[in-house]
C-alpha cells in the first residue's frame, strides 16, 4: 500500500516549453525562494546554477496545486538536491536559511543595487564593489566615469525602478501607434515582452515594429526615433542597426541568444496625462525596447521577444535536443534536412517545432 501522500503526486514535462504556466500559480513561496537563488547566481555570473534554480522554479510555478509535502515531488524533472533542499526548507520553516543569508548579505544588495542601474551589467558592478562603491551614494561621490547609458540610468534610478503599470504601456502603445501609423502608414506596432503574456507591471515596454510589405520597414526605426525624440519624447536613446545579414555565424545560428534586429534602447519621459508619475511630478522616466523586423522574420520574432526569458530559453533547448532545429528570433533551421522552415505565425513555429500551441498568456514560466 502506497502512503497517501505518493498517490496524489504531480506530472510536469520536462521542458517548460510543452507547459503552460499561469502568470499566478499554487506556489509563490517555494518559487520565490527559488527565484532568488537564481537572481544571486545570475548575479555572480554562475550560470549554470541560475538556470537550475530557474528551472526548479519553473516547474512549481506549473503544478495544479499547492505542495505541502515532498515526497510529492517524486519522479518531478528539474529537480536537483540543492532546490529540492530549500523546498523541504520552506515547506517545514516557511523559510530557508541560505536564502535568508543571500537576502541579507551585502553583496547580493549591492549587486541588485548596481545592476538596477540601466546601462549596468555584472561586471561592471562587480568592478566597483571591488573598489568599494555598494550603493547609488558611494558612486555619485566617486570619481567613477560613466557612459551615457549608465548617466542616464543614475539620473532617472527611482523612475526606472519604479514598475510600470498596464496603464502606462497603454499609453505609450498609442504614443508608438501614432508614430508610426503617421510616418509609415501599413507599418504595424505589437506589445510584446511581458505585457503581452497579461503581466500588470513591467521592467519596461516592449515593442515589435513591421510592415507588411517585406523591405518597406527599412527606414522606419530612424523616422519613429526622430520624431519621438522631435516630440520631446525621449530622455534617452541608443538605436543600433540590423546586424543580422553581416554576421559571421550567418543567419540563423547567432553567436548568442542577442538577436541581430535594428533595434532601440530609449527611455521615454511621460508627462502627466500619459501617465500617473510619483507626486509632486510633472512627469517620469519609462524604459521602452523597440524593434524593427522584416515581416518574413516577425513571427520568430514575436516569439523570440513575448518571453519569459526561461520560455525561450527552454524552446531553443527544445528544438536543439529534441528535434535537431536550430532556433532563433530570426529562423528555424532544420538541421536533418538542412533548409530553413518559413513561419508566419507563431502556431506555425509551435507545429515545426513539435510543441502544443502554449499561448502568450501561458508562457510565464
Ligand atoms: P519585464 O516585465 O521585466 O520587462 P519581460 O519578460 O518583458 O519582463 P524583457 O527583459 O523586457 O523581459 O525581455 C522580453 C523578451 O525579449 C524576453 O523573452 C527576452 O528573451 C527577449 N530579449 C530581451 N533582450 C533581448 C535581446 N537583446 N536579444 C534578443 N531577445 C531579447
Ligand atoms: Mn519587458
Ligand atoms: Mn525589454
């Protein structure tokens, strides 16, 4: 006779990919105990390990009930000795003590401190921890050179730390829209990133910009930005080309997961009226992506760019592993038959691939 607890134990897939996961789920403790493991592995640059805590994550996120135990776990994928221990943490103490101590610690905070600068990578922060910088007051009162990204990111830190809400994203879709729609007529513009998956706050806006004809978008992102920036619209901006075509890997095989798209990192400034800034405030600074990508290349860049970072992450494992593919925000490449396979939507990517059509809404793994 089995315990009771076994026989009502849980099935997940193995990749996150073939799941569908609820931006709210049963499980926000065991997963953001997991989350901050990855966070601190991330931001010592132990890959590796983040992306095994990310994937232990993953999985409770994707189970239909709360855990209460762990021997319901049994037979679960990405589920290693390390997570699992802070899951059995967690579920007797209702904490874990190494995510307790990282929570703490004050390497963790300067590290989340400094990178939560825009324009500041891991390295950089670790560079100044190094000399002794741990906090945004340390760095304004040293001699420490910053590039415009990282000026701008100082200047506008509590605006851009600050979530942005649904509301704002709405209002700088139509912003965007009527850019666009002005400038380039049949030019279209989509919400991607985390709002397009139903997040109610954001790190940022994301957005997808294509024409219809293949060609006719070329010339778009310098229009958009003019006028933007002609509006008053931009704090910030740093616009760099198509690389898709000159690069050595040649299309489809990216060095990195870094996608070749002409693209633009902005910050915006929105007045009141466009939005709702802090009190006292006429205005605040909103980080906005911008892409442009040929039609022929939308629907991989749809998917590419509508996340979350571990979806994507476990799709292109998936199409490498399972199905021999190699797949980008550019291309699928068949490996086996050695031809690239067309897509104009993103069911199409989904059957090439393999996979069940998991709609934007349920990639929030
Ligand atoms: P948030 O609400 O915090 O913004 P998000 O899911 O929108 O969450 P982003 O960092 O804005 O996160 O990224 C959105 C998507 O775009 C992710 O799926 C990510 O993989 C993709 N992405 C981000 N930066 C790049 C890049 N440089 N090249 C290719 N893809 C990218
Ligand atoms: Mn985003
Ligand atoms: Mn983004």
């Amino acid at each position: 006779i089995k315990p009771a607890e076994e026989t009502c134990s849980f099935t997940v897939p193995n990749y996150a990919c073939q799941r569908r996961t609820q931006l709210h789920h049963h499980n926000p403790s065991l997963s953001d105990a997991l989350t901050l493991l990855a966070e601190n592995a991330e931001l010592n640059e132990d890959d590796g390990r983040a992306v095994a805590f990310r994937r232990a994550a993953a999985v409770l996120k994707a189970l239909p009930a709360e855990v209460t135990s762990v021997s319901q776990l049994k037979g679960l994928p990405c589920l290693g000795e390390h997570s699992l221990r802070v899951i059995k943490d967690v579920l007797k103490d209702g904490s874990c003590s190494e995510v307790e101590t990282t929570k703490h610690s004050q390497r963790f905070n300067a590290l989340k401190v400094l990178t939560g600068i825009f324009g500041v990578g891991v390295k950089t922060a670790d560079r100044w921890i190094r000399d002794g910088i741990f906090n945004l007051q340390q760095l304004r009162e040293s001699q420490t050179t910053l590039n415009r990204a990282q000026q701008a990111g100082l200047d506008h830190y509590e605006d851009l730390n600050q979530p942005v809400t649904r509301a704002d994203a709405d209002s700088i879709t139509e912003i965007v829209q009527e850019a666009v729609s002005s400038l380039f007529p049949g030019a279209q513009v989509t919400l991607t990133g985390g709002f397009r998956r139903g997040k109610m706050t954001g790190h940022d806006v994301d957005f997808l910009l294509t024409h219809p004809e293949e060609g006719r978008e070329e010339g778009l992102m310098d229009k958009v930005v003019s006028w933007l920036d002609s509006q008053g619209l931009l704090l910030y901006q740093k616009t760099s080309r198509n690389s898709y075509l000159e690069s050595r890997d040649g299309p489809g095989r990216p060095s990195s997961n870094m996608d070749r798209f002409e693209r633009c990192f902005a910050i915006f400034k929105l007045s009141r009226g466009q939005t709702s800034p802090p009190a006292g405030h006429q205005w605040r600074a909103v980080r906005v992506d911008l892409v442009v990508t040929p039609i022929s290349q939308f629907a991989f860049a749809l998917l590419g760019w509508t996340g979350s970072k571990l979806f994507e992450r476990e799709l292109r494992r998936w199409a490498g592993h399972e199905k021999a593919m190699s797949l980008s925000s550019h291309a699928l490449f068949d490996k086996t038959q050695k031809r690239y396979l067309r897509a104009s939507s993103e069911e199409e990517i989904f059957t090439h691939l393999g996979l069940s059509f998991i709609p934007p809404s349920q990639r929030n793994a």
